[in-house]
C-alpha cells in the first residue's frame, strides 16, 4: 500500500466515522460532510493522476465535479428554479461527461497514459449506479447515493483484501468499482436485521409469518423517541414511504402519529425500524478492505 492510498484511506475513515455518527444518531448527515470529503478525494486523485498527463487530470475532474456536486444543496441556494439540478441540468452533466470519457478512451485508449484512466471510468459507472439506484427508490436516502459516490473518489476500485482471500475473489474485487463491493457488502450485513426481528418477535410471543420479518410492535408512547415507521394495517396507519426531507420534519410526523393514535386509545402498534444505511455502508467499507467482497468471498470459498 503506498503513501498515497494510505492518506486515502485514513481520510475515508475519519469521514464516514463521522458521517456514521450523524446517521446513527439523527438519521441525517450533513452535506458538509460530503462536501469536504469530496473535495478531499478530488484533491488527492488529482494528484495521483497528474503523472498520466493533463487530459486524464481533466477528466478527473469532471467526474469529481460530478460527485462533489451532487453533496450541494441546490435546493436551498438562492433562485434555485435556474440552479437546481432536478431541472434537467444534471442529466446533461451526466451525457456530457460519459461523451467526454468515451471519446478520451477511443482516441487516446482505457488506462493508457495521456487517455482514460480506468480510475475516472469506476467513478463514472459508480455515480450513474448511485443515481439510478436513488431514483429507483432502492437507496432510500440521498445520504445512500452520496456516500457511495463519495467513496468512489478514494477507491474507484477494489484493492486486495488485507486478510487472506481465494485468488477468484481477489480477482473479481480488483475488475468491479468498489462502491459496489460496499453496497453488496451493506446489503449482506442487512440480512441481521430480519434476523434479529424474528428472534424480538419469537421471544416476545408476536412472530406473524405476514410481518414479523421486517416489523415488530412498539409502544405507542416512544414512537417519537424511537427512528420508526408506523406500519400498521389493523389500526389504519402506515407512514412506511412517507417522504421526510430532514430529521425535524421526520420526528414532527412521527409525532403527530403518535399524538392521534394516543387520542385513538391505541396502546401498542406495529413498526419498521429505519436503518442507519451510512452506517452499514461504512462496515461495508470496512469489511471491503479488511476481506474484500462478502459475495465474491462465498463464492470462492465453495
């Protein structure tokens, strides 16, 4: 590992431990996060791409203006009907830079020196995985899209695992963007929670085969104090899918909900947990450098 990558990860680290702390303890992370870490990550794969020339130097930095500018809240800057990016802006930046990357591959080559750094092309695919996930409502927060983008910046790729790994797994983690490796990585480490849903559920005596897997039942006195959705079809209420931009504006619908279901008399509904997703994207990252791809690893250890 050298100098440079060392740097890299260490600020990766420090930032997704702080973005963690945000989403474990507010469901929220700020921008700003993302903003710094952005920059940071443009900054330093800037440096390392330099040696290669100034064509691959430039097209860096689209793809790194691309991921720093999706952490900008465009919605809350002034004259935001010209500036924010929902209005068609960014789908262009999107075909601008892919027509930029694909004509710097044909003309100079892919991971050439003076063409198209392999590099630039995983930040590329990560930000349009990212994004469609996002729209296709699989990423359930922006804060989702960010982070993986963001990680993009300092591990366009998979690098071998610290840990021992068959030579298959090694190879695959090295030839996909690592941000997908994270986010497999997450997705397996979210198997948990239904697991430890139908243990609550089984030691309370309240295992439902229809529900039991992704809810469990709560009082209705800590709805606020708890990071739920109410998804309860017996007492009519379900705010699973409800949009909520912030924290504030979660904890007041929250509140309302339990404020109506308490005039209800209703002691007790059932409830899905909101996963802090940041935060197992992190572990993701974690179990991507220390073992590499969990899918890739079962695969070739059978």
């Amino acid at each position: 590992m050298g100098e440079l990558q060392a740097v890299d990860l260490a600020i990766l680290g420090a930032g997704l431990a702080l973005a963690s702390g945000f989403d474990l303890r507010d469901r929220e992370v700020p921008d700003a996060i993302w903003l710094a870490m952005g920059a940071a990550g443009l900054l330093l794969g800037g440096v390392a791409t330099a040696p290669l020339g100034f064509i691959p130097t430039a097209l860096w930095i689209l793809v790194g203006a691309l991921v720093v500018s999706a952490s900008i809240p465009w919605d809350r800057l002034p004259g935001r009907t010209t500036l924010h990016l929902d209005w068609g802006v960014e789908p262009l930046a999107y075909l601008a830079v892919g027509l930029c990357l694909l004509a710097a591959g044909l003309l100079g080559g892919v991971g050439a020196q003076g063409g198209l750094p392999w590099s630039v092309v995983g930040v590329y695919l990560t930000v349009l995985l990212a994004r469609g996930l996002f729209e296709a409502g699989i990423l359930g927060g922006g804060a989702d899209a960010k982070a993986l983008m963001t990680i993009a910046l300092f591990l366009p790729f998979g690098i071998a695992p610290i840990l021992p790994s068959p030579t298959i797994a090694t190879t695959l983690l090295t030839s996909v963007p690592f941000s997908l490796t994270v986010l497999l990585n997450a997705l397996v480490l979210l198997l948990a929670v239904p697991a430890y849903l139908v243990i609550l559920n089984l030691h309370r005596e309240q295992f439902r085969w229809d529900r039991s897997f992704q809810r469990y039942r709560l009082p209705v006195s800590e709805i606020s104090r708890k990071f739920v959705w109410v998804d309860d079809p017996e007492v009519g209420v379900r705010t699973l899918g409800v949009e909520a931009e912030t924290a504030r504006e979660d904890l007041r619908i929250r509140t309302e909900v339990q404020e109506r279901l308490t005039r209800q008399g209703v002691q007790t509904v059932w409830v899905t947990p909101q996963i802090p997703f940041v935060a197992l994207v992190s572990a993701g990252v974690l179990v991507g450098v220390l073992a590499g791809n969990l899918i890739f690893l079962f695969w070739g250890i059978l």
